[in-house]
C-alpha cells in the first residue's frame, strides 16, 4: 500500500497497517503468512512452571426451579430471538412450553420438530427427558410419546460461533425462530 498524493489509500479488512514516514507501507497483519507463534506444551509439574498445581475453579449459581416453574426473570408467549432475548449476555436461552394431554392416554408415534437458524446447537426435553440434540442452521425433528395430564417441553439453544464479519451480520437471526410443533 502506498499513499498516493491525492491522499488515497486502501487498507484490507480486520487488519492492522504500520506506516513508514506516513506513506509507505512498511507492515501489514492480513498479509503476513507465516506463524508468529509456536505453541509449546510443558508438564504442569516442570520446575519453569511456578503456578499451583489446582486449577481453581468458579460458578454461578443459575436458577432453575423458578424458571421451570414458570416464575423465571422474564416469559413471553412467543418464541423471541436469542441474541436480542439474553442481551447478548449469555450463550443459553431455555424455551418452554406445557400443555395438558385431555384424552386420558399416552399419545405414540408423534414427531417433535423445531426450526433453528444461525449457529445453535438444540438440545430437546420432553417431560424432562432429553430426546436429542442438533447443531446447525436446520430443523430438529425426533419422535416423541406424551403422557396424559400435563407434557412439558423444553427447548435449550446454545449458540456456537456467531457470525463476526460480513454485512449486516449483526442482524442475523439466532436459535430457535420456528415454528415449532408436535405432529402425529
């Protein structure tokens, strides 16, 4: 890259360009094409390495009961889109949904199926049972039986690899957009 006089210049996307004098391209990051580093693996035990041997570790206590049971921090009677429902805090969004099987049988031979979009690995519950999980942009699809009384359906979405770059990637849509059904 050089500067032209008319003040022109091109500089390639997500990189970073060192300026010699301020008009002549000395370093740029998206042509560099050699490893600038080497990753060296040690055993925990080698005397260079002065950390404790325990790795520590941390957790954050989630709330489940009152989510499962309806009185989560938030609800709405429509699937929402994951980035804009978790503020984009968090990877994970749970679905949930129950009704109330009114024939007095179990129902056989269903299929549950939910639509995703974007990068989202699904996993599925039915009345706490996990019946499977998918990764990808797709649609879920897994027999299924129902009791009678109460059925309860769960829907995790955890994204994976969110779009960074590209035009309008920032509104892509993300996890579980349905519709999503029993069919049988």
């Amino acid at each position: 890259m050089d500067l032209q006089q008319d003040g022109h210049y091109f500089v390639p996307a997500w990189s970073v360009t060192v300026l010699g004098g301020c008009n002549k391209e000395i370093y740029n990051t998206a042509k560099v094409k050699t490893q600038t580093s080497i990753m060296e693996m040690k055993q925990a035990d080698n005397e260079d390495y002065n950390a404790p041997s325990q790795l520590s570790w941390m957790w954050t206590f989630e709330p489940m009961k009152d989510t499962l049971q309806g009185r989560g921090q938030f609800s709405a009677a429509r699937l929402l889109e994951q980035k804009r429902a978790t503020s984009d805090a968090s990877d994970y969004l749970w679905y949930m949904t129950s009704f109330d099987n009114k024939i007095g049988s179990s129902w056989n031979n269903l299929t549950l199926y939910a639509n995703t979009t974007g990068e989202v690995v699904l996993h599925a519950y039915v009345n706490g049972k996990l019946i499977g999980f998918e990764q990808g942009n797709q649609r879920f699809e897994r027999p299924v039986s129902l009791v009678p009384g109460r059925n309860n359906i769960t829907l995790l979405s955890a994204t994976v690899g969110l779009a960074n770059y590209g035009a309008f990637f920032d509104t892509y849509s993300n996890g579980v957009t349905g519709p999503v059904g029993v069919d049988g």
